[in-house]
C-alpha cells in the first residue's frame, strides 16, 4: 500500500492502467469505512486500483463546529486500510488541498461548487455552507483522483444524493454507488463521532436508530402515523435534544400525508446526545394501512 501526501506524489503512485475506484473519508476510520473498502473492492473488481482518501475538510465545518477537535488516528487509518486491501492512499494536507487558502467567505477568490437548493434543508439548514464544502472538496478530489467509481454511504443520505446531483449536472462521468449503513449491534450507526460518547450518553444513542425503526413499522399507516411513532421515542429519552425529524420521499421532497401504497421515502433525524451531534436515516415504505 502507497501513501501519497501530494499531488505530485499522487500522479507518480496511481496505477491507470487499471479502473480506478475511490473511497472518500475523513479518517477515524470505523468497520462502517471498512464496510464501503469492501463493497468498493466488489463492485470495480480484484485489478482495480483502490484508493481511500484521508483528509479533514476545514470548508465544510462551520465556525463553531468540530474541525479542530475532529478525531484524527492516522496510524490506525493505515491499518485499517491495508487489511482492506487498499493499494493507495491519498492524504494531503489543508495547504495542498487549498494552496491559495481556505475559501470560507462565499465572496472569496477560489471557484468552490453552488449546490443548489437540496443543500439547504435538513443538515443544510442546521449547517450553512456546510455541502458548498463537501461538493467542493469532492470536486477537487475527482479531479485529482479521476476515479471510474467512487462509493460513499447512505448514512449521509442528503450528501449522498447531492453527490449525485453534482455528478449529473456537471457531468462528471464517474459511477456513484451507495453503501448501506453499518450499525453498531444495538442499532447504533457506526460513526467516527460515537468516540465522543461517554457510557450514559452511548446507551442514549441508540434512541435515534429505535425512533427510525418505529417509525418505518408505522409508515403503512401514513406519514403522520410513522412521524408520531417517531417522535414518541424520542421524547421518551430527554437527553436526546432533536434538531430535525423528516419523512421524505427518496430525493428528499415532500410526501404527500398518504402517499400511493408500497411507495417509497426516508426518515433522517439529527439530535445532539450532550454536545455530540449525530446524525442517521432509514429508508420506508409507505401505504396500504397494514
Ligand atoms: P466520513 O469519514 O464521516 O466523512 O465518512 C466517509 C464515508 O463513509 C461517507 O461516504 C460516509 O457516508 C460513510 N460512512 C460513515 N459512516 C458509515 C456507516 N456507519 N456505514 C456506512 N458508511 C458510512
């Protein structure tokens, strides 16, 4: 396995004679990363060339969000990497990523990507410019990297389908695919935030996976009905505090109350557990009252 911290670095190491398959990552790598190396793996086949790239995004944390404190385990990355077979590993730093520095300000110099109004609900609304950064990075890392697949999870469901968006409309001709999330036993998605976690707060957790499975066993009932579910959940814990709860059809719109039976939507929920902000979503399956 290859470690490339430049770009230079990154042309002299990736082998294009082969597909070329990315897995994009922050690091503080979990089985959930490992689950997308793998499906990664499967999907562009055995000579494919496998890169993961490590790099913490400053553009799409806010001021008063984690950055500094986001978890950064480098050694255990690498190890994890290799037990999954990955042949090269893209880690630059802030300033190789940002040479010209990082363009927070929307009237900076940089080009940076306009994600369009999908970027403005739900985490979008809860974090201004927070998808500008992601698409941007992501953007950048396509361009770096010229991957012919790249898979990011559903746990990010909205960044997922922005993902998609961007690829579409700025025809980027790579194959997006998207992994299932990897859950903890208890139903807890697997998260590099978990670690902030302490026991108490660990076991409350877990209400956010329960409200979700709540509400898809009432989503035949309708919306209400699987909202309701949801939410009765959730306030059976208090140390959760809820930022959002939505049920939307896949890409994100608004259902109708009761949508056409065996139709399809998700539920995404946002709660801080003390002053960790987790996120997750599930799919569902609306209609038919039974
Ligand atoms: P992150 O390092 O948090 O930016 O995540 C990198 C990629 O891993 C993103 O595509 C995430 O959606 C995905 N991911 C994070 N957690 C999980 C999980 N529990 N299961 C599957 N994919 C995940």
């Amino acid at each position: 396995m290859e470690i490339a911290r430049t770009r230079v670095d990154l042309d002299a190491m990736i082998d294009r004679s082969r597909p070329v398959v990315l897995v994009p990552t922050m690091g503080a790598l979990h089985d959930g990363h490992a689950s997308l190396m793998r499906l990664a793996r499967e999907r562009a086949g055995a000579d494919a060339t496998l890169v993961v790239s490590i790099f913490v995004n400053p553009l799409q944390f806010g001021p008063d969000e984690d950055f500094d404190r986001y978890p950064r385990t480098e050694e255990a990355d690498l190890d994890v990497c290799k037990r999954e077979g990955v042949d090269l590993v893209f880690a630059p730093g802030v300033e190789e990523m940002y040479p010209t520095g990082v363009p927070h300000a929307l009237d900076a110099d940089p080009v940076t990507v306009h994600p369009g109004a999908t970027a403005d609900i739900l985490e979008g609304a809860s974090r201004p410019g927070h998808f500008r950064g992601v698409l941007t990075v992501v953007a950048k890392l396509f361009g770096l990297i010229r991957p012919d697949l790249v898979v990011f999870g559903e746990k990010d469901y909205q960044q997922l389908a922005l993902i998609r968006r961007l690829v579409d409309d700025l025809c980027l001709r790579v194959e997006v695919v998207g992994a299932p999330t990897d859950r903890e036993p208890d139903g807890l998605a697997r998260s590099s935030r978990n670690r902030y976690l302490d026991d108490e707060q660990r076991q409350q957790a877990v209400t956010l996976s329960r409200a979700l499975r709540a509400a898809q066993e009432r989503a035949s009932y309708g919306v209400p009905a699987a909202r309701w579910a949801a939410m009765s959940v959730i306030k059976g814990e208090p140390a959760v505090e809820l930022d959002y709860l939505a049920l939307t059809e896949t890409n994100l719109s608004t259902p109708p109350d009761y949508p056409e039976p065996g139709s399809e939507g998700r539920i995404l929920i946002a709660a801080r557990v003390g002053t960790t902000r987790l996120i997750d979503n599930m799919p569902l399956v609306f209609g038919g009252g039974g």
